[in-house]
C-alpha cells in the first residue's frame, strides 16, 4: 500500500499535512533525491524505509511536523484512502454488477427482505470504517519495512512474479476456510457472523455488509501473507482491488460456472441458504478436505427453474430447518417484489 501512499503524499497529501501542520523550520527537497534510492540518513527518516518509487518530491514533503514516514501521519492517512477509496470501490462494483449482472427475479424470492439492498448498504457503509481502522496497523507496519513486500522483480525472480499469485489464493484460501467455519461455532456466530447471513437471497451489496470484526477476521490471512511470503507492491495493489471484486461477484447469485474446482457464486449462494456448507473463498479444495463441501443444486443452472415457485419452496423448506438449528427464532422481516 505504500505505493498508493506516496501517490496520495505527492498529489494530496503533502499539501493538506503542510498546511494543517505546518513545520517551523520548513526546507527544500534535496536535489540529490532519487528515485528508487536514498542518498542520506535524513531522507530516510522523512521516507521511511522505502525512497519515493514514482515520483520526486517536492518541497511540500519536507515542509510538515509530521514527515511521510511518521506512523502516526501514515496510520491517518491509511485511514482516509482506505475508507474512502474501499467504500467507493464497494459501491460501483456492486452497483454496476446489480444493474447488468444481478437477476432482479429474486426479489420475489420469499426470503429476500423488506428494503433488503438499503439494509445491506447501510451495513457496509456502517461497518467499513471500523474494519479499516481495525487493518490500519498491517498497512503502517508494511511500510516501516517489516514485511516482505518487495519493488524490484529481480529480488526473488521471473518465475516467482507468476508464482506468487496461486501462493497467494491457496494461502488465503485456506486461513479464511478455517476463519469461516470457526465464525460458525455458535457462540461465534451469535455474536459476529449472524449480521451477515441476514442476507439470504443476497445482491451485491451484500458482499461487504458484515459485522466489522467479523470483516476483519476474514480479511486477516490477505493481510498476513505478505509478511510470511514475498509479494511484489504492484501485485499487492492488484489482489487488494481483485479480492474487493470477487466478493461481490460471488453473492451476485449468477452462476456462470459450475466448476467443480471454483468456489464461485452457485457455491456461495448454497451457504447463504443452508449456512453449514462452502465456507471456501475460492477454490472448493478446504471444503472437500474438511468434508463441508455441497454440490450447488442443478436447479441454480437452469434458466427455466432457478427461479421458479417449486424450486424456492424446495429451498425454504430446508434453509428454515437448517436456520432454526442455527439461529432459533427468525427475526427478519421478509418481503417480496419490491427492488429497496
């Protein structure tokens, strides 16, 4: 994330910190600052571990109490860019995949709720801060140099750029199987994981509306993997973004694929019916080790049942039993036809 950091200092930030907290003994930028490298010991303390990658500095790095490698400056800003920038990716990814993608038939699914997509991005909206502030801590240790993340390809080489990308899925993976399933454990569930399956004929909106530390706990093994594995920074930027899209892609309850491989939205769609199966992110692999994996039914790829009256009355009657043994009495207030 420090690569986005330095482009928010250099075009944004700088500016706002030297005017808010303006130093009382403001320089130039040395002229012997270069990029990808750092020509003294004072231009390490107002970088940080990392020189500027992009872009040289201007005088407004240096004009701040609070340099660009001060974590308390970095956690505020990590703050800022996340919430902000997360909730807008949030809101057009599945604002776009619920106006072109998501089937608007299942709003006369008996278990989709009242004002359902409202709820659900008020939740989202509502929990998003407080998960950023929960993971501004991996962001600021990231950029005071104690992970993995490295800039240049030749540190760790070719094959590896390829390689750290199915690393990165079956590390991830796994930790969030295990993650889910113990958010499942009833007095886990009660507490963290319910809020999230109050959504079971979820849209895309659903994909971020958790409970904030139950978000945290699942975003946990992303953050993790760069200080166990090397992780090139571009690529970290790339997942961070890709991993926001897969999870609105898989509660979009189109099922394009049925892979037997891809944890994908026909195998989410069966957890947030039935919540005792697939609790993978994206492959099936931990859910058929740890024996929880559920074939989607064959009715969710047929355009002519998916959404048909005899194919929802079939799932209500087991989503209410496998419900009241999870959850006891229902508290939701249900509705049908009405898009918000």
């Amino acid at each position: 994330m420090d690569i986005v950091l330095e482009i928010m200092d250099t075009f944004v930030l700088d500016k706002v910190y030297a005017t808010l907290l303006p130093s009382p003994n403001p320089i130039a930028a040395p002229a012997n600052v270069t990029l990808n490298g750092l020509s003294s010991a004072f231009e390490s303390h107002v970088y940080g571990v990392d020189p500027p990658q992009f872009f040289k500095p201007s005088d407004l790095a240096y004009a701040s109490l609070l340099c660009r490698s001060n974590p308390l400056r970095q956690s505020i800003s990590f703050f800022v860019i996340t919430t902000f920038f997360g909730a807008l990716l949030y809101l057009v990814t599945a604002y776009m995949n619920y106006l072109f993608v998501y089937n608007h038939e299942n709003f006369n699914h008996p278990k989709y709720l009242k004002n359902q997509v409202k709820l659900e991005i008020k939740q989202s909206l509502t929990s998003i801060p407080m998960m950023t502030l929960l993971t501004v801590p991996w962001f600021v240790a990231e950029c005071q140099g104690y992970s993995k993340l490295y800039m240049n390809p030749k540190d760790y080489g070719t094959w590896y750029m390829f390689f750290q990308f199915p690393l990165f899925i079956l590390f991830t993976d796994c930790l969030i199987y295990l993650i889910h399933r113990w958010l499942h454990t009833p007095a886990v569930y009660k507490h963290l994981h319910k809020p999230h399956h109050k959504w079971l004929v979820p849209t895309p909106f659903a994909s971020h509306a958790f409970h904030p530390v139950d978000g945290y706990f699942q975003s946990v093994p992303y953050h993790l993997f760069p200080f166990v594995f090397p992780l090139h920074k571009v690529a970290y930027v790339v997942l961070f973004i890709a991993v926001n899209i897969w999870t609105v892609l898989i509660h979009d309850g189109e099922y394009l694929s049925h892979d037997p491989i891809v944890n994908g939205s026909a195998c989410h769609t069966i957890h947030h019916l039935y919540f005792n199966y697939n609790y993978g992110q994206y492959t099936t692999l931990w859910d058929r080790l740890g024996g929880t994996h559920r074939e989607p039914d064959r009715e969710l790829f047929d355009g002519n049942l998916k959404n048909s009256k005899s194919t929802w009355d079939t799932q209500v009657r087991e989503l209410e039993k496998i419900r009241a043994e999870v959850e006891g009495d229902d508290d939701r207030v249900y509705t049908s036809g009405a898009a918000l």
